[in-house]
C-alpha cells in the first residue's frame, strides 16, 4: 500500500536478495518471518479482528441497552438504516467535511512550507510554533475553540467586529450553514501543521541549482513551483494526504466535542451518527449503531483504495 | 516509593533537556524513560484495589454520577463508608464524570461485560433495567425508609415503582424552574410573577435588544433543551406526550400549538438567542450569569454559580427571582418539569444484595439523607416529603419560592402515562423537534409527527424485543 | 538581475511576510487565550465583554485542579505517563518485529499480511468498544493500566508496522549482506545494522503511539472505573459537570496535560517526517 515510490524501488531489491536466499533456506525464513508476526497479528486478531466480527453479529439481531435479549433479524438493520434517510446525508456531510478539510490542510500547509523552506531570521521559531496546535491534545484545542466561537463570550466575534472584517455576530455553531465550516476550521487548525512540517521535509532537500535552472529558462515563480517544487515533494505529500484522509474520515473527538452533530443534523457525520444510534437517540439501539459503523469501512477502503490508484498513476505517467 | 522515584524521571527527562539535543541523545534519554516506564507498568499492573482495607475484606461497589456540586459526592462517599463499616464491608464509591450520553455508553459496555456494580443509578436506561430484571426488588428498604421521613413524593413512587414494587430509591428531585431578574422585569413596568405567557412574552420584546446582544428570554430550543422547556409548555396548552392509557400523542393539535408557540418566541418574536438552538448544556447557564439573558429554565446548577459569585453581575442573587413556567390559562395554571433519572438500586446479580441494602438505608436514614439535599445546593429537592420541614427549605428565600411554587406542580416526561422505556426516550427528541422547525423549516405539525413516529417506532422495537 | 526578477522578488518577500503573520496569529491567538484563561479569576471568565488580559493572574484554577475531590490529578497524570509509555514499548516492540519479517524475509502470505495490517487500521474505533470491554472484563482488565495499553496496542500496532515497514525497506539490503558476509548471523545484522539506521523511523513509530494513548478519551472513559487506571482527559472531563464548565480548571489541565505532548513533538519531530516518508525525506 501506499509506501513512498523510494520505498517501493528498495522493496524490488529487497525481493532479490529474498529470492537468492530462499533457495538456501527457506523454510528457517518462513519460521522466522512468521514468528516475528506473531505478536502483530494476534494483537491485530485479538483486539481487532474478534470485535469487528463480534459487532457483525450484533448488527444482525436487535440488541437494544440494557435489554438481555437480542432476537436474530438478519439484515432488518442494514435495510432500515438504509432506507431511514439518515444515512446517506451523513455520508455526505462526512464526505464534505473530509475532502474540505483535507483540501484547505494541503493548501495551507504548503504555503507555509514554501515560506517556511525560504531563509529568513527567526524561521526556526516560527517552525516551532507552525507546530504547536499539531502537538496539542485534541481536547485542548476543543476546549479553547468553544470558548472562541461561544455566542455569550463572545472572543472571536468581538475581535472580528472590532476589526471591521464582519458587521453583525456570526453564530459559529448555532447556525446549520456555518457548524460544519466551524467544525473544519478546527480541524485545520489541528490538521494543518502536520502538512507543513512533511511538505517543508520534502521541499528542503530539492537543491537550489534546479530553482536556479529553472530561472535560467525563463520559468517564473508559479512554473518553478509546477515544474520543480511539486514533483519534488510528489511522495511526501502523497502520504500526508493518504493519511490525513483516514484521520479526517474517522474524527469524532474534534466533532462530538464542539457540535454534538448539531445543530440538528447539520455536522453528524458517520463516526457521529454511529454513537448518536447507538446511545443518544429513539431507543438506543446499539444494532444500529453498529450497522453505520460496519458501513463505514467499506467506505473508507473505497476511498483509501481510490486515493492510491491515483497516486500509482501518477506515479507511472511521470516514470 | 518506586513510583515516586519513576515519576520524577519520567517529569525530568523529555522536558529539561538542552536544546539542540542530538538524536543520541534524544534516543538515549527516549530509553530512559521507557525503561522507567516498563519497570512502572512491571510493578504497578497487577493491584487493582485501591481501597485501604485489609485483602480480606469484602468490597461493596457503587457508581454515582460527578454532581455538579462536589460536596454531594463527598458526603455520598462519606455515609457509604460509614454505612459500611457498620456491616464489615468497604464501599468503594466511584464519582463518574460525562454527560448522559457518555454514561449511558459506560453503563452499556459495562451490562454486557457482567460488570455492574453493586449499587448504582441506570439513568436514561432506569424503566430498561427495572424491567428487564437487572435490579433487585427492595420493596421493605422502600416502605421503610418511606416511613422514617414522611413519605415519598408521588413522582418517585410512579418512576421507581413497578407493580406496586418499589426497586430504587430517589436521591432527590431535580425540578427545572425559571430563573428571573426581578430587576429588570420592574424596570421594564411589568411584576413578577408574570401572569400569563403571554406577559412574559411582552416582558421579552420590551426588554430584548439585539445589537446589545442582551435578551429577554433564555430559553433553549437544541438538544439540551432536555424536556425543560417545551414539555412544560404542552402541558400548559392542554397536550401531553402521552395519554393515561400509555398511547403516544406527540403529534396532538394542542402538542402542535405549543411547538409553534414555542418557536415563534425564536423565528418570530426573536426575543431569545439566535445561538440558543444549538447551546450545549451549560448555554443558559452561562447567558444568565453573564447577563445576556433575563430568564433562564434550568435546575439548580445556575442558582448554584449565582450563589457562589461565578459572575461580574453585583448581587445576582438577590435579583433572582424563581417561579415555574407562567400559566396560559387559569383553568390549567402553572406547568413545571423534573429532570428524572437520579435514584438508586442494586444490581441483582450483587454478591451482598444485603449488604447493599443496609448501605441505602444508611444513606436515605432522615439524618444522612437531609444532610445530602443541603449538600444538594438547591440542585435537589428531596423526594421525601418529611424532609421539606427542614429549615434549609422552609426558609431560605430561594428554596421557599421553589417548594411553595414549583415541586406541588412538577411532574416526569411520562406524565400522565405509566412511565416506560420509551416514554423517557422522548427526552431526546422534544429539542430535536423545536430545531427541526427553525432550522430546517419543518411546520410545526412536521416536526411534531416525524418526533411521534421517532417514539412510536422506539417503542416497536422494544415490544418487538 | 533584470528588472523583473527583482520586483517578482519583492513580491514574493512582502507575500511571504503577510502569509506568515496570519498563519501565526491564527496559530498563537488560541494558544494565548488558553493560557490566559488558565490565569484569570473565574468571575472574569463568564463575561459578555471578552478581556484580553489579565492584571491580576491567579492559580485559583491550577490549584482547583489539584484539590478537586475525587479527581486525584496526580495520579491521573501517573497513569497517563504509564499507559502512554507501556503502549508505546508494546506496539513499538510488535511493529519493529513484524515491519522486519515483511520488509526483509521471504514466506507464504507476506503481501496480503501487509495488507491486511493496513486495513486493520483502516477499521471505525467506533465499532470496537463494546466487544473490546467484553473481552477486557472477560480477562479481568477493566480499569487496570495494562488492559488499556494492550487496548491503544490496538490503533497503535497496524499503524507502527504499516510506517516501520516502508522504513526498513528504504534500507539497502547491501548492508545487511555485507555484515552477514562479515560472519553476522541475519538477526545479528539486523540488531547491529538495519535497527540502528531505522531508529528515527522507530522514534516516530514511538512518538505517534506515545501522543495516541496520551490524548484518547473514549476507550479511557469506557474501560476505566477508578483513580487506578484514569487518564488525564478522564480528569479535564470531570469539569463539565452536567451543565456547568469550569473554564478555568478546563484551560489548566489542558494546557498541563499538552505539555508533555508538545515537547515531544518539539524534540522528535524531524524524526517524525523521516518515519513517515520511509527515510526518504529527512526532517
């Protein structure tokens, strides 16, 4: 999956030492390598694999909380979510809260990294604080951003009116057209940094007598950038992204903490509505909680699979 | 001894070290505190007790919510403990912190791992487990802590009874009653108590104003409205949620008229925060001790704060006024809610269920018990009706105004139907419906049978199961 | 240089300067307002006139923190150090073992192993708790360190392989080679080569499952009873009381509990970027 295209081409030689061996021993191999899984892949069965099947069976009965008896309903479930109308616009709104938020960390994050990779006096302090809101717990950075967008405390409101950058109080999590871009400005604010730090570690290591070649020909700074600059940092930002978009897709704490999916249905995305099914709403039913759950992999597998058959593409266009 | 010393190094290490730290260095001091970690983990894992107890002695085990109050919890820790060594047993009270939501997650991960504790309190799942026969009958415990105080208060005997058997003992009432400022209801020519609802509404559009970001009326319409608001209000317009015979009516014309009443205070009359319709639990809270807003629905927890001076408003107190919901009409007069959910049982598969018993009684014994709604910072009114003759609530201004005007009225969300699972499970979708209208442009009829069908379907799947 | 190279210059100097003032305001103004409201009086918390400082700073909050009955953040802070730490041995020591036998040996299954490890990360969390408090109470782990180390092993490990994997492959097998001609047995060229080279893949291997275990709440909440197992976020949570928020104890826990997190990131983060590009890239 998804290694960076070095970590491929050392993969084939890696191969070739493998194949020279195994005619020697490859039984000793075969032992070794599957001894040295074994602790993984009981900690990925054990604490992975059992639960996920456990939480298939409940999605098929009804297993409501605190009731003992979970009759078998086969897939009633999965028909019902499907059909209630709650579960394709949460697939919507995680979709838009994912690709958003996402897109705005990538671009943010390289543009600071290309100012950030200029040189320039008191860079490396700004580095250090670039990475701040990364280090933070999530917690922390909810707490303090519920207080920023609170309507009776007013913070960011205040210093926005006072700047004249709005007129009138703009309710932040109050209103529908505004939770979820509330939700993704604190995700970016979490999120961007990592983008910044991987792009800047891509950016560094491309040497200036390419820029300076480049400039040679004519290129300006835009053309620099697309020619020079994008390819260079191609496998790094390709991994921040295929990462930042399982982090994004699965994001409950960040949600949950600021909007409980609120107000109304305005920023319940799947992680959210899965909880909401299983413990807040009608009957708590914990069968349907663990139906949305269930649907969410698939969904993100797609897109992960997707992601990556895009970036080997490119890969290969550019080989 | 040990984990002091490990603390210290694992504190020192990452955070005292030089600046340009090599990567040697860093792995070296990485391992350091790894190492001290692994050792910590080598001796720490396996104890599991932390009460001081002989190894022999047994361990009762109970589960409180974290009152907002912590003197609650402390004193609830105190009497468990003493009510424990009576009998010979440690009890090992547990203040859970969370909402709800999160406890109700707890307590169901905690019913299917065979965990429960002795004694605790289901909450949102009480007439759940009540009924699917997770809790222990304590009928005797019942009638005799009952007669040793006065009786117990109607709404504790319909929640916590279940064919004449009473399985849970109510730690107290958490009545939500209407926190006004007298001062700037006089100021504004009108006179406490309001009326009728209509006046508090004139009240509101006098006093409101926008620009100021100041309103007359705090009133919640998202998911924390909790049943404080619009409930009151349905009962106030001759409607209920449901009727005596236990048949959902969410959808009734007098239920659809108090939703449309309601909501118009927000779309039309704009006399409460734009920001109510999404506020967390603590939105109210917060507009009325930061001024914002002039009436506020809530238990204690806001008094509480004004008691305590958590506010820049001088001599909060002493503006507050408290009342129930004002009547609509004289024929039905004033309507006022309970937050239900705080009493206590046994789990029935307790290894000492009467063990635990003696520790209820001790807890709800007239002295104990009247201590705790002291404690209780007006956020609980007892549900034992001996112990209102308690000077705490036959003099002090604020609880009086309560006890005279507020808990002859109140009521649960189930009222006037026997309470069921699904009758509380309308808690989540009464703010659910206000929101539907305002925000997403749902008639009131709308919302008001989607919230219906939402019940109506809960309930399906409980009888189906 | 002509003319308009050095306007192009110019901009680019002037752009640059603007972007970075608004990347940093956004990034230190919430950084600020914690702090600060970690200093404030509660009183000068709930106001509808936001204040931007404080004359009188107070550690009303920070002492709140400590003598908050039941809470007992001390110990909280102990657990956290030790779970966050056992977590990250446990997983660290599992994904090195197996990110070895799927970057350098050959044997049945290896590719679709690899897979399946990626995937395993790729599974809601939302969808494990329940079972995973069944097992744990089956074992007689609830509200015990251990059970919630073995549990964060559980994110931890697919993602510890997944990074640790890409690394090791990065490292030429010549090396290896050359020490086993040397007389080094293979796990003897592994321990005296190819671990030493990985070691900034495996300090960000660390450092990601260190920062996961420190900040998670839910499964902490879930899987813990009492003060013997409670982590830090449990603590924070502990003042949002039903419906009051104490800002203040809020603010300074948060801030106490970044801390550690954040100097572990200031100190390893160039370790990060190499761990997660494969070594390709360093920081």
């Amino acid at each position: 999956m998804t290694q960076s295209a070095a970590g491929r081409a050392d993969s084939e030689r890696s191969r070739g030492l493998a194949d020279s061996k195994s005619r020697l021993k490859l039984s000793t191999e075969t032992v070794l390598g599957i001894a040295l899984m074994v602790p993984a892949l009981a900690t990925i069965l054990g604490l992975i694999g059992y639960p996920t099947l456990y939480a298939l069976w409940i999605s098929l009965h009804t297993k409501l909380l605190g009731v003992r008896d979970m009759p078998f309903v086969g897939f009633d479930n999965y028909v019902s979510v499907l059909s209630e109308g709650g579960f394709w616009p949460a697939l919507g709104r995680t979709f838009y809260f994912t690709i958003v938020s996402v897109a705005i960390k990538v671009c943010i994050g390289m543009a600071t990294a290309l100012v950030l990779n200029e040189n320039w006096p008191g860079r490396g302090l700004a580095r250090a604080a670039v990475l701040l809101p990364w280090a933070l717990p999530p917690l922390t950075a909810v707490v303090t951003w519920r207080f920023l967008f609170n309507d009776t405390t007013n913070v960011l409101n205040y210093i926005l009116v006072k700047a004249h950058l709005i007129e009138k109080p703009i309710l932040w999590l109050a209103k529908a057209e505004y939770a979820m871009p509330s939700a993704i400005i604190v995700g970016v604010w979490q999120g961007f940094p990592f983008f910044a730090i991987t792009l800047l570690a891509g950016l560094s290591p491309i040497p200036d007598d390419l820029y300076d070649a480049a400039k040679v020909d004519g290129a300006g700074i835009i053309h620099r950038f697309i020619y020079v600059s994008l390819p260079g940092v191609f496998p790094v930002l390709m991994v921040a992204l295929t990462l930042s978009t399982i982090w994004t897709f699965n994001q409950f704490t960040v949600i949950w903490l600021l909007t409980t999916g609120g107000p109304g249905d305005a920023t319940t995305t799947l992680p959210i509505a899965a909880y909401m099914q299983a413990f807040v709403a009608g009957s708590k039913n914990l069968s349907k909680g663990a139906v949305y759950a269930v649907l969410t992999f698939p969904v993100l597998v797609i897109l992960v699979l997707l992601l990556n058959y895009f970036i080997t593409s490119r890969e290969e266009s550019e080989a | 001894m040990a984990e002091n010393v490990t603390v210290n190094e694992v504190n020192d290490s990452p955070s005292s070290a030089p600046k340009g730290l090599s990567r040697r260095q860093f792995l070296r001091n990485t391992a350091v505190v790894a190492g001290a970690g692994l050792l910590a983990v080598a001796c720490e894992a396996p104890q599991t007790v932390t009460v001081e107890v002989p190894a022999e002695q047994m361990v009762l085990r109970m589960w409180t919510t974290r009152f907002f109050n912590p003197n609650i919890n402390l004193h609830l820790n105190e009497e468990a403990q003493n009510a424990g060594r009576e009998i010979g047993f440690a009890v090992d009270v547990e203040a859970i912190p969370g909402g709800f939501q999160e406890f109700a997650a707890k307590l169901s991960a905690a019913a299917e791992g065979g965990t429960l504790p002795d004694i605790f309190s289901p909450q949102l799942a009480t007439q759940t487990f009540m009924r699917d026969g997770r809790m222990l009958p304590i009928q005797e415990v019942w009638d005799e802590v009952g007669d040793g105080l006065g009786g117990w208060h109607p709404t504790a005997e319909r929640n916590f009874m279940l064919e004449g058997t009473g399985y849970m003992l109510d730690i107290g009432f958490a009545p939500a009653f209407m926190h006004i400022r007298e001062d700037l209801v006089k100021e504004a020519g009108f006179s406490l108590p309001f009326a009728d609802l209509d006046e508090m509404v004139a009240f509101g559009l006098e006093y409101t104003n926008a620009d100021e970001n100041l309103y007359g009326l705090g009133f919640a319409y998202g998911v924390s409205d909790d049943l404080m608001h619009l409930q009151p209000l349905m009962w106030a317009f001759g409607g209920a949620a449901f009727n005596e015979e236990g048949d959902i009516t969410i959808d009734s014309p007098e239920n659809i008229d108090a939703l449309q009443w309601y909501t118009d205070l927000y779309t039309v009359h704009e006399v409460v925060p734009p920001a109510a319709v999404n506020w967390e639990g603590g939105g109210n809270n917060q507009g009325y001790l930061t001024g914002q807003i002039a009436t506020a629905v809530n238990p204690g927890s806001i008094l509480a704060a004004v008691r305590r001076g958590d506010t820049p408003i001088e001599d909060l107190l002493d503006k507050t006024y408290l009342a129930p919901w004002p009547q609509r009409t004289a024929e039905i007069g004033p309507q006022a809610q309970t937050e239900a959910g705080q009493a206590f049982g046994i789990n029935k598969e307790s290894n000492f269920p009467d063990a635990a018993q003696d520790v209820l009684r001790h807890l709800w014994s007239p002295d104990v018990y009247i201590k705790m709604m002291q404690m209780g910072q007006s956020y609980l009114f007892p549900a034992l009706m001996g112990a209102y003759e308690d000077p705490y609530f036959s003099e002090d201004r604020w609880n009086r105004q309560v006890v005279e005007n507020v808990v002859p009225i109140m009521r649960d969300e189930s009222w006037p139907a026997t309470p069921a699972p699904w009758t509380s499970m309308w808690l989540t979708w009464a703010g659910r419906a206000c929101s539907r209208v305002i925000l997403d442009g749902l008639s009131a009829a709308e919302a008001m049978k989607e919230a219906h069908d939402i019940v109506a379907s809960a309930r399906e799947d409980f009888l189906s199961g | 240089m002509t003319p308009g190279l050095k306007w192009e210059r110019r901009l680019k100097v002037v752009a640059g300067a603007i972007w970075m003032l608004i990347v940093l305001t956004c990034v230190l103004f919430p950084t600020y307002w914690i702090v600060l409201a970690s200093f404030k009086h509660p009183k000068d918390l709930a106001v509808r006139i936001p204040i931007f400082w404080t004359n009188e700073p107070t550690l009303i909050s920070y002492r709140g923190l400590f003598t908050q009955p039941f809470l007992h953040f001390e110990k909280l802070t102990f657990n956290s150090l030790t779970i966050a730490i056992g977590a990250t041995i446990l997983s660290v020591v599992i994904a090195t073992f197996a990110g070895l036998a799927l970057a350098r040996l050959r044997f049945p299954g290896r590719q679709r192993l690899g897979m399946a490890v990626f995937f395993a990360y790729l599974v809601p969390p939302a969808l494990l708790f329940i079972p995973l408090y069944v097992m744990m109470a089956t074992v007689k782990l609830v509200d015990t360190r251990f059970g919630l180390i073995l549990v964060y092993s559980s994110f931890t490990v697919p993602f510890g392989v997944w990074m640790l994997r890409g690394y090791f492959q990065n490292i030429p097998v010549e090396l290896e080679e050359c020490a086993m001609i040397d007389g080094c047995t293979r796990v003897g060229a592994w321990v005296r080569i190819v671990l030493p080279l990985a070691s900034p893949g495996i300090a960000a291997a660390a450092i990601f499952a260190f920062t996961l275990a420190w900040n998670e709440f839910f499964y902490a909440y879930i899987l813990t009873e009492t003060a013997n197992a409670q982590t830090m976020p449990i603590g924070l949570a502990s003042f949002i009381q039903l419906d009051v928020y104490r800002w203040g104890e809020l603010s300074a826990g948060a801030l106490l509990m970044a801390i550690p997190a954040v100097a572990l990131y200031f100190l390893g983060q160039r370790f990060v970027v190499a761990g997660l590009t494969g070594g390709a890239v360093k920081g």
